[in-house]
C-alpha cells in the first residue's frame, strides 16, 4: 500500500475516533483546563490533607474550588427550603461550600464535611452504570446498618426527596461508617488512602454530641428516681404528722384528767415518733439537695450542648 494511501488511512482514523476520544477523556481536560493556573489556599489543601485524599479525590475536590464561609455568606451559597442544620453542599457547576465551624469542640468536623461534599462531586462524575453498582453497594450496608443516628438521617433524607439517598449514603457510609464491605473498602481507596482517619474525625466531634446527650439521659433518670422518693417522702411525712398530732393531742388528755401513769408510758412511743419524723425530714432535705444540685449539673449539661448545636446551626432564622 503506497505510504500516501497508509497516511491518509490513519488520518481519516484519527479523525474518526478523535470525538470519541475527546468525549471519553472530557473529563479530564475539563480537570486540566480548570486547574491550570489554580493554586488551592492553604486551609483547603490542609482538609484535602488532612482527610488524606488520594491525588483522584483530590483533583475532584480542587476543581470545584472548594471554600470555607461563615455563617451568613454560607447561607447565600447553601441556603436550603428544609429548615435543617446544613453543614456543607456541593453545587454542580458553583462549587463546593464548607461552614466554618470555629467552636474547638468540633474539630474534625470541618475536615468531614469536606469529604463529604467531595464525595458528592465524584459520585456526580459517575456514569449510570458506575451508580448503579455502588447504589447496590451502600443500599446492602445500610439495610445491616446498626447505627441509629445515620439511620435517622438517612430516613430524614429520604422523607423529604428520596432520589437524594442514593448519594447521601454514598458521603454519609465513607465518612461516618467504621466497617464496610471489602467491595466498598476498595472502591474508596480511590478517594482516601486512609478512609479511618475520616471515620475517626466523624467519631470524635459526634461523640462532643452524644457524651452530652447520653449524660443528660443519666441524669433525667437520677432526677425521676429522686422526685419518685421526695414524693413518697413527702406523702409518709404527712401521715407522720398527723399521727403525731393525733398522739399529742391523747397525751395531752391524759395530763388533763391527771392519768400521769398512762401519760408516762405513752411518752417513749412519742418521741420514738418524733424522731422518726426528724429523721424522714433531714432525709428530704438531703434528697432535695441532691435533687438540686443534679438540676444544676443537668443545666451545665445543656448549656454546653446548646453551645455545641449554635456552633452548628446554619438555618435562617425564621421571620416572626
């Protein structure tokens, strides 16, 4: 075959499959084209280090030019209809929006969020058939999932759009859930060379939550216990008076008709009743203490979780 003929053959080939080409390696030049003159601020490559991205994950989260906002420039990027706390969102096309979280208490959850809306931007980048495998995928490890917290979110999630589920689960399992399927595990190696690290932040800033929470339980069921046995107290101290009256007021008669002998030996009973009140009334009073101190405790206890939840909480205030 002459050398002019080969030459035009390759060429009317190149020219042939340089579309598809083009389309299946759109992507990256898109990445290419978008980073070419980006260098990412420094808190930003911080989280993309700290969440120990891969270069994949990385690339995915730089494109869409990640920031950190506060509170009210936040809202006017993530703002949403459900009056929910909202953390971080990823806009197809705008980017990808983290809350300033600045209360110390919560460290890690910066670094979460970040993976989190990273991983939206990747399962975006997806194709149908790519989607519906880890859709099968994170549905298998939800349905065993043991996790209360998650599930309710989850179901949160789905009560108001469930075509989002899909892809919550596909942020949520990655970066919350310590034990995935070996099939899992490995399709996140794409996106984090220690996935643990990400888990292990999601751990410590819920459990700043959940420690709160469960110690505010502990002591509600101390206080119900207590007001229980103030209540009982209260009711047998009662009676006690009014058979200490009773006993008083026949004493009393005794001495009235000069029975000295009867009035004696109803004496020992008296006091013995006496005491008992007295002793029943400094046990109240204890108990009472003990009531209150747990009360001021408990409100110790809330204030620092309704610190924690202000420190969080991105919704709009609502117009009164």
């Amino acid at each position: 075959m002459p050398f002019k003929r080969i030459f035009t053959s390759i060429i009317t080939t190149l020219f042939v499959f340089a579309p598809f080409v083009a389309m299946y390696e759109r992507q990256n030049i898109y990445d290419m084209w978008s980073l070419k003159n980006y260098v990412a601020p420094a808190n930003i490559s911080k989280l993309a280090s700290d969440t120990t991205m891969t270069s994949q994950a990385t690339k995915i989260f730089y494109v869409a030019r990640p920031t950190v906002q506060d509170k009210q420039a936040f809202i006017s990027f993530c703002e949403s209809a459900e009056k929910t706390i909202v953390l971080g969102c990823y806009k197809k096309g705008s980017g990808i929006y983290v809350y300033n979280v600045k209360d110390e208490r919560l460290n890690g959850v910066l670094e979460v969020t970040a993976a989190h809306e990273m991983l939206h931007a990747a399962y975006d980048r997806l194709n149908s058939a790519e989607k519906a495998n880890i859709n099968k995928l994170t549905d298998a490890v939800f349905k065993d999932l043991k996790d209360e917290r998650i599930k309710k979110n989850i179901e949160s999630y789905r009560s108001r759009d469930p075509s989002v589920v899909p892809n919550e689960l596909h942020s949520i399992l990655a970066t919350e859930v310590k034990t995935l399927t070996p099939e899992l595990e490995t399709y996140y190696k794409k996106y984090f060379i220690d996935r643990q690290k990400v888990v292990s932040l999601s751990t410590l800033y819920e459990a700043e939550f959940s420690k709160r929470t469960n110690q505010i339980e502990a002591y509600d069921l101390q206080l119900k216990s207590l007001k229980s046995e103030i209540d009982n107290y209260n009711v047998d101290l009662v009676n006690q008076a009014a058979i200490i009256d009773t006993e008083s007021s026949r004493l009393q008669s005794l001495l009235k008709i000069e029975n000295f002998a009867e009035y004696n030996s109803g004496i020992p009973g008296y006091k013995k009743l006496v005491n008992k009140y007295n002793s029943d009334i400094a046990i109240l009073k204890a108990k009472i203490n003990a009531y209150n101190v747990i009360i001021g405790q408990r409100n110790l206890i809330v204030t620092e979780e309704q610190e924690l939840f202000n420190a969080i909480d991105t919704r709009v205030p609502s117009a009164k």
